[in-house]
C-alpha cells in the first residue's frame, strides 16, 4: 500500500470520528489493513490456483471441495490447522463463496486482553467502564450481513465462551453497560492451531460451545502432507515478484525436503530472505542452512523414494 493512500485514509479515519462514526468505520478499515497479499490471480499459468490459495495436492482439494459445498449456508466453521497453514485464506474464501454482502471481520481472540474482548465483539455504552468515552458498536455489529473471523479460539477466556455461545443461540447482542440487546445475522468462522477435543477434556474449553462452532470442521493438513505444493508455492512466491528469479532444481529438492513446521508462512518468509539475498536463480546455498542440513538424505516431498 502506498503511502500516499494510508495518509488518506488515516484523514478519513479522523473524519469519520469527528462525524461520530468512527466505531462504523474503524472495524471495516481494520479489516481492510488486515487483508492478506491474497493470490488473485496466477503469476504464471503453470501455478493452480483455487478459491485465492496456490495448490492441487489431493489433500487441498479435498479442503477447496468442503469450502464451496459448505460456503452459502451459514452454519459456523471451525477451521483447525498449524500455524501458517492459511486458516484465515480458507476463512476469507467461506466468506467469499458465501456472497453474503456484509464485512469479512477478523478477530484474534489471542491478541485482545481478556477484559476487552467482550467490548471488541459486542460493544460497549459510554461509561461503562474507565476509558468508556462513547458508545461503541462491536464486531459483530459491524460484520452484521457479513462473516466473523474467531481466530485462537482456543484462547477465549472461559467467562467470554459463555457469552459468545449464548449470541451463537439467540443470534442477539448485547453491549457492555447495556441493557436492550440487537439482532445480528452474522456468520462465525473459528479458528484454532490448539486440538480444541483435548482442551475439552482437560476443561479449559467448553464443550457445547465447542459443539456449537463445530457445526463444520475444516482440518487444513500442514504442508509437509501437501504433495507436490511446495514446488507450486515456490513459482507463485517467486513470480509474484516479477523478477523472473528461478530456484535451481538443487534448491527446489531441499524446499520440498524440509517439513515446513511454520507451513506456507515461513516457506513464503524463506523465499523473501533468497531473494534480498539477489542472484537470478536460488540455489542451496541461498538457503537458510538448516533448511538445506534438515532436508539432506530426505526423500523430496510428493517424488518416490
Ligand atoms: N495455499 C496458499 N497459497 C498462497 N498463499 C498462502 C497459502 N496458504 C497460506 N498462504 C500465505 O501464508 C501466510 C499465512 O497464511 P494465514 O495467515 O492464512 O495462516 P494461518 O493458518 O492463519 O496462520 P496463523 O496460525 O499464524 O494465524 C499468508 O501470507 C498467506 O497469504
Ligand atoms: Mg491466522
């Protein structure tokens, strides 16, 4: 984004605020400046791309498959998978197949301190606690018509998965300080890199409300269990910068060795580092060395052996 545009619409933020509107408009910025570098479209026609995410591995078809099936209801999803693996993609895909015309709203239930979160999601009346200085629509509000994205719901507070369970089965809010509540029509999106059954078990989740989120689950697999993407992420990763830069096939075999425990994320962040490293082509040596040392003697992904 250049700079000139988040000048102009930080100027518009303010705007919006001075206007009274800045809890309308805030959350729909937030989730613009927290769109991913979605892939549109293919830099290459060799790269398959579906529904926004690079791959053709059977186990991504199978996911591609589940989303368009499920995309137009409006059962709550729960998306497990590793970090990195693209929860939120397959989120915003459910979103964009679903055409329903209200906001893709991301929330990390992770990074919002316990005590906020109820105002994040529901809202809150001015002064109903320090700092309180105007109402406040929350998120599911502002995604009314559109989708919510729970992301680490495993790390909802206990006190908080109460209240989200009770808004799942009355489609009501109510703000913090409150006292009338408000229809919303939102569709919820959870996601979690925790097995939320062993959290059940051991009771820091609760399971109806696990129940409730769990209406359908997508597993998205980590990529070591991809066969063949890694070598369809490396041209699309690459071709997106438009240099024309290749991996050699040396270097190629160690991407598709190595087991990727940080997923497409730090596949993407490896190939960032080889290229500011420069050079038309990437080769082994390019490469962070342990990837390069863990992936010696292993069997390339997707090939016999
Ligand atoms: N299949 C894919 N094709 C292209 N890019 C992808 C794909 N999967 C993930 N990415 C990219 O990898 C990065 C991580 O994806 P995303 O944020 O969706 O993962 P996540 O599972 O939500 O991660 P975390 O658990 O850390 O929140 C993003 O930059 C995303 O665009
Ligand atoms: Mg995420």
């Amino acid at each position: 984004m250049t700079k000139e545009l988040v000048e102009r619409l930080r100027e518009l933020l303010e705007q919006a605020r001075r206007e009274g509107r800045g809890s309308e408009v805030e959350p729909l910025l937030r989730s613009f400046l927290a769109a991913p570098a979605a892939p549109a479209e293919s830099p290459s026609p060799d790269v398959p791309i579906t529904l926004g995410m690079v791959g053709d591995s059977a186990e991504m078809k199978r996911v591609f498959a589940l989303v368009e099936r499920i995309g137009a209801s409006d059962v709550p999803v729960l998306i497990q998978g590793e970090t990195g693996s693209g929860k939120e993609l397959v989120a915003r895909a459910l979103h964009d197949v679903s055409g329903r015309k209200g906001a893709f709203l991301p929330e990390n239930c992770a990074a919002v301190p316990a005590g906020l979160l109820e105002s994040e999601l529901f809202g809150h009346k001015r002064g109903s606690f320090t700092g309180a200085h105007a109402d406040r629509d929350g998120h599911f509000v502002a995604a009314d018509g559109g989708t919510l994205f729970l992301d680490e719901i495993g790390d909802m507070p206990l006190d908080m998965q109460v209240k989200l369970l009770r808004v799942l089965e009355t489609h009501e809010v109510r703000p913090v300080g409150g006292n009338k509540t408000c229809k919303v029509d939102v569709r919820v999106v959870a996601a979690t890199h925790r097995n939320l059954d062993e959290m059940v078990a051991e009771r820091s989740f609760r399971e109806d409300l696990m129940y409730r989120l769990n209406v359908v689950r997508i597993a998205l697999p980590p990529l070591r269990e991809r066969a063949g993407d890694v070598a369809h992420l490396v041209r699309f990763f690459l071709g997106r910068e438009g240099r024309g830069t290749r991996a050699s096939p040396q270097a190629l075999a160690a991407l598709e060795a190595y087991d990727w425990p940080g997923n497409v994320r730090q596949l993407e962040n490896e190939l960032r580092r080889a290229l500011a490293l420069g050079g038309d082509t990437i080769e082994t040596s390019t490469l962070s060395p342990d990837i390069v040392a863990a992936g010696n003697g292993r069997p390339a992904q997707g090939r016999p052996g």
